[in-house]
C-alpha cells in the first residue's frame, strides 16, 4: 500500500513539473498532454515491474519514476523534433508556400526602402544582408513564422527557382544576460528568385542553440516544397514576399502553417503568361 501510494505520488508530482516545462516551452497544449500521459504511463508502468523484481525500497520509487518518465518524455520530444515526414505541395503553380511547420507571429507590409529586420521575442534583428538586394527597393510582405520544439524543424522552398543567395551570420557565443546578446541569434538567409524579385527565407536560431544547416547552394534550382534547409531546437523563420509578386497574403497571426503544404499566397502571373511559367 505505502508503495502504491508513493508511486502514485511520483506520477502526480513528475507529471506537474512536466506540464511546467511543456508551459514555459511554449509546447502546444495537445500534444503537451499526450507526451506527459504517454511518459508517465510508461514510467509508471516500468517502475512497477522493476519494484516487483527487485523489491525496491519506497524511499526508492520516485527517483526511479522521475528518472524513467524524463527519459521517456525527452525522447519522445527528441523524435517529434527529428522527424522529416515526406510532402507532397498542393498543384496549384501559382501557390507561395510556407517554408516552415510554426504559428505565424507577425504579418507586416513594408514600404519601399523600410529598414529590414525580423523581430524574436520582442527583440529586433537588422537584417543586412537584404539590404544590398533587390528586395531593399521593394514594397514587401512580411511573414514571421514561430517554430516550438514539438514542430518539424526542416524548412522547404516556398516557390520555384534559384537560389541567387546563401547568408550564414554565425550567433557570438555570449551570456544571454548581457544586453548586446539581444538580437544577436545565429540566421541563415536564402533568396530564390523566379520569373520577378526574389523572395527571402530567414532562418533564426535560439541564442543559446546555435546550428543551422543549408541543404542547398548559391545557383542550385528549387521546387516548391523542397527542403533547403534545417534549424535546430527553438527557432524562427521569416518569409520576405514583394508585394509585385503577390497582392494578398492569406494568413494571419495565430494561425497554424505546414511547410511545404499551406498556401500563404498566390503569386501574381501577367494574363498572358500561361500558369506553371515561372
């Protein structure tokens, strides 16, 4: 009986502290609650079979527990968070697709000329890179997409082209206390142009996990939907879209995104050009 209720006690207290974790990363409330119920389930599960062969000691279950449900949380999250499922893009060719799995955070129209940055928690990063580019002159659409840990990580081509640009700033390795580590996150820039303007693809790490990878090249060709690249852990993707190439973007704040799959606009073709010209 004393073990049964120190065990249950274990569940209780370990599933709290979890639920306070998925809460301060931000982890959807779903998915959250079933990797919690799967962990502590399985945890449960193990300590017990472990107390009957080996006669654990009361004192002993909840370390025992607490040990084998983080083990399984964790890997359940490291598997979500690793996993790269195939996707075939809607056949629409005029179709601008969402480069990253994420929650769109901010939708901003940009004046010609208007200083370009991306914005992380409330904080402000110049992007210099575009400043030299075609799109500095350009009225744009801006589209921040917030990825948390249990989204796909591997981001995809929005639409058909080449890529004209590859920009790797490396994040400097600074305490995330001092006021100049602001703004000062690892990205990756892309740019892929079709038949007009390019279109950017910001790629933003955490400050504290600082990896990005490219999966393609300056000059390679792109499909809609094609993986171009990975960020790891918490991350950020922004999407630069000239206003030229699409008059309307269907998204807004809050709203859930698949990469490769929703559609966030549809790109602006002369009449006389047929569809599928890129």
């Amino acid at each position: 009986m004393a073990a049964a209720m120190a065990l249950m006690a274990s569940v209780l207290a370990g599933a709290g502290l979890l639920g306070a974790a998925a809460h301060k990363w931000q982890l959807p409330a779903r998915e959250a609650t079933a990797l919690i119920m799967l962990a502590s389930g399985g945890a449960g599960a193990l300590t017990a079979l472990l107390a009957a062969r080996v006669a654990l000691h009361p004192a002993a279950l909840a370390p025992a527990f607490w040990a084998a449900q983080l083990a399984l949380f964790a890997g359940s999250l490291l598997a979500r968070f690793y996993r790269d499922p195939e996707r075939t893009p809607p056949g629409d060719p005029r179709a601008i697709l969402s480069p990253a799995d994420g929650t769109v955070i901010y939708l901003r129209r940009l004046s010609p000329g208007a200083a370009l940055q991306a914005e992380k928690k409330g904080r402000a990063m110049g992007l210099a890179e575009l400043q030299e580019t075609p799109l500095a002159r350009e009225e744009l659409w801006q589209m921040g997409i917030s990825m948390v840990f249990t989204d796909v990580h591997i981001n995809r081509a929005p639409i058909a082209g080449r890529v004209t640009l590859v920009r790797h700033r490396p994040g400097p390795f600074l305490s995330l206390r001092r006021p100049e580590a602001a703004g000062a996150n690892e990205r990756q820039t892309l740019l892929i142009e079709g038949a007009g303007p390019p279109v950017a693809v910001v790629q933003i790490a955490s400050r504290l996990v600082r990896r990005i990878r490219a999966f393609v090249k300056e000059g390679d060709p792109v499909e809609p939907g094609q993986r171009i690249g990975a960020i790891t852990f918490g991350s950020q993707v922004d999407l630069l879209v000239p206003v030229r190439l699409c008059a309307e973007m269907r998204v807004a704040p809050g709203q859930r995104l698949v990469a490769g799959q929703t559609i966030v606009g549809r790109l602006t073709m002369p009449e006389d050009q047929p569809d599928g010209s890129l």
